[in-house]
C-alpha cells in the first residue's frame, strides 16, 4: 500500500521539537498562523494546541498563543460560559434533575461548564466533542477543577460514540445545548436523533423543550435593513442583495401582537423535520408592522426557563433575537390578522413570509 506523502509543514514541526521547550510555544503559534492562512484547518488548529500546551508549562500563554489559538476556535464559548442567567439556569435545572448515579450524555462540551454543573450535582458525565481544541481545553479546566473522576471527555462526534466502548451503559440524561439564535444552526435535531441509540428508553434531556417564538414588530431601524430612498437618491434595487434577517439590539423593535410559538420540539423524540416550513396566524395590536421579531426559547426542565425575549432577556443576554424584514412595511389596525410561514431546511431558517389572503 502506497504511502501518502508527508505534508510540506512537517519539516517545521520536526525543526521546532529540536529546540528547547521554552522556545516552541511562539514557533507552534506562527506555524498555524500559516497554515490557517492556506487553508489547512487542521493541522492549523493541531500546532494552535500544541503552542498553548507548550506557553501554559510556563506560565500565561503571550500574545501570539493567544491570537493563533482564537484563530481556530470559535469565540462564543467564553461569552456563554459566563452569562450568568444561563449558568444560573441550568445549575437550577440540574440541582433539580441529576438523581446521584445518574450516567449523562453531554453532546458539544465546549468550556465544560455544564459538564461540571452535571457532575457537581451528582452524576457521571461522558461528554463529547467534535473540536478538539476545546475538548483539550475543557478537559484542563476539568482538571483544574477537580473533577476528574467524575467526567469524560471525548474528542469525537456523537456519531461515533458506542456501548459499552465510550459509554458503560445506555444514558439516564442527554445534555445538550447546541441550539442557536435561529434554532436550527448546528443541526441539533439531526444530533439528538443520532445521540437516541445511547440513551435508555425513558432518558431525560435537557432542555426537555426547545422553540422558535415570534411575533409582529416595528423595527425602528427598517429602512437601514430594506433600503429606499437616501438623500434624494433611489437605492431600493439594493433590497435585492440585501440580508433580511438581523439580530435585535435593546430598545429597537416595538411588538406588535402577542407572542406565538412557530417551530417546537420535545426532546428526544417528537423533533421537526430536517426540511419543513410552519405557519401561523398572528392577531395585531395595531400600527406600523415592517417584520417579524423571533427568538430562541429553552425550557431545561419544569420552571427552568431560557428565554431570549426582544423585551425580556437582560442587555448582554448570550442569545440575541432576530428580526426578519417586511419588504413592504404595513400600517394596521388593532385585531388586523397576519399570517406568516416560516421555512428551513438542514442547519438554516431560510425566511419568514406573509401568506397573502
């Protein structure tokens, strides 16, 4: 069998082994500045780890580290393992869920937070994770927390997980919170189907249920998001390239009616379709309607409720919720009906359209 070629960067990393430890953290970091530059992900992200394996021997990772170890992992991770409602949340809903001995399956580690919440309150965690940065990462601060005994780390997708090899048994809990502004990013649906086969018959996840709420609103910017005119000049055919989704900042969106949930599952079992589309017809409070407001809902267990509400959620709230634009703004009247259909398929909600009468 014909061997496959050795990748030209091996020469580097063979080169930078030779020196001393306390030289290779900065040649490791350059080295996958490089390569993530060409394109090569994943050997970019393999000497990315390396040099922050290497830096933290010594102590607080330089600047280089650091900037070719963001380079290769996503950043959200520090903004939502620190929200403070979310950790609240799912430290509540644990507290009130785990039963000691309880085996939990955790689909997407990420910081480990959640993982470690699990096992504080009692249950042994096998956790896996496709990006194996973070699954290194997550498995120090694991370490750094003392909780080791308690919780499995696994560089892989769920997809290749098995009984008894990764999991001693079938799991009493599956954790998993993959679920993104517009839902279905990340496929989570696909994941909880995959992750059924390791779980007993009558598991328990969290979230137990998961939405796509919505409602009529007035986005105080619309002209911004559909463009008409601007100083005197006609830039409408610019709708046409024009994005007509975009997230929702504090204080820019007036509801117009009452909240309707569009898209919900039950986990595991009762899930949308990967492609299907949902339609509901929403009674107007009245007034200017240029879009729809949507917004991600998490019910973890009974009473334990996420929820990035345009209204509600805090200011700096780790979900955001996002607006869909009109392209013609309507100017209603209070109990005016509306309905709207909402379309997605694999990992993308596509639109949000009226449904003319």
């Amino acid at each position: 069998m014909a061997q496959s070629a050795t990748p030209w960067w091996q020469v580097f990393i063979d080169t930078i082994e030779r020196m001393p430890r306390g030289q290779q953290a900065e040649r490791f970091a350059a080295l996958s500045i490089e390569l993530k530059s060409r394109n090569e992900k994943a050997a970019a992200a393999a000497q990315a780890l390396r040099a922050w394996q290497a830096a933290r021997e010594f102590g607080p990772p330089s600047e280089a580290v650091v900037e070719a170890l963001t380079a290769v992992t996503p950043r959200y991770h520090a903004q939502i393992s620190t929200d403070p409602l979310r950790i609240a949340t799912w430290n509540a809903a644990l507290a009130a869920v785990v039963k000691p001995g309880m085996l939990a399956l955790e689909v997407g580690t990420g910081s480990g937070v959640i993982a470690m919440l699990a096992a504080r309150s009692g249950a042994t965690v096998v956790s896996c994770e496709m990006d194996r940065v973070m699954a290194t990462i997550a498995e120090t601060i694991v370490r750094h927390n003392g909780l080791t005994e308690s919780i499995r780390i696994i560089g892989k997708p769920v997809g290749d997980l098995h009984v008894p090899h990764d999991l001693s048994r079938p799991a009493d809990l599956l954790i998993l919170d993959v679920f993104s502004d517009s839902l279905f990013n990340f496929m989570p649906f696909q994941t909880v189907r995959t992750a059924r086969t390791l779980l007993r018959r009558d598991a328990i996840c969290m979230p137990a249920r998961v939405s796509l709420e919505a409602a009529l609103a007035d986005h105080r910017h619309w002209p911004r998001i559909i463009p008409g005119s601007v100083a005197g000049l006609d830039l409408s055919l610019l709708g046409d390239v024009a994005s007509l989704w975009a997230r929702i900042a504090p204080g820019e969106v007036t509801l117009r009616s009452a909240q309707n949930t569009m898209v919900d599952a039950t986990l595991p079992d009762a899930l949308p379709p990967d492609e299907g589309a949902a339609q509901q017809t929403l009674v107007g409070d009245g007034g200017v309607v240029n879009g729809l407001a949507v917004w991600l809902r998490l019910e973890l267990a009974p009473g334990q409720v996420l929820e990035a509400h345009p209204q509600t959620a805090p200011p700096n709230f780790y979900a955001k919720p996002r607006f869909h634009a009109f392209r013609e703004a309507l100017d209603t009247r209070p109990g005016q009906t509306i309905t709207i259909r909402l379309k997605w398929n694999g990992n993308r909600l596509h639109s949000a359209e009226q449904v003319m009468a």
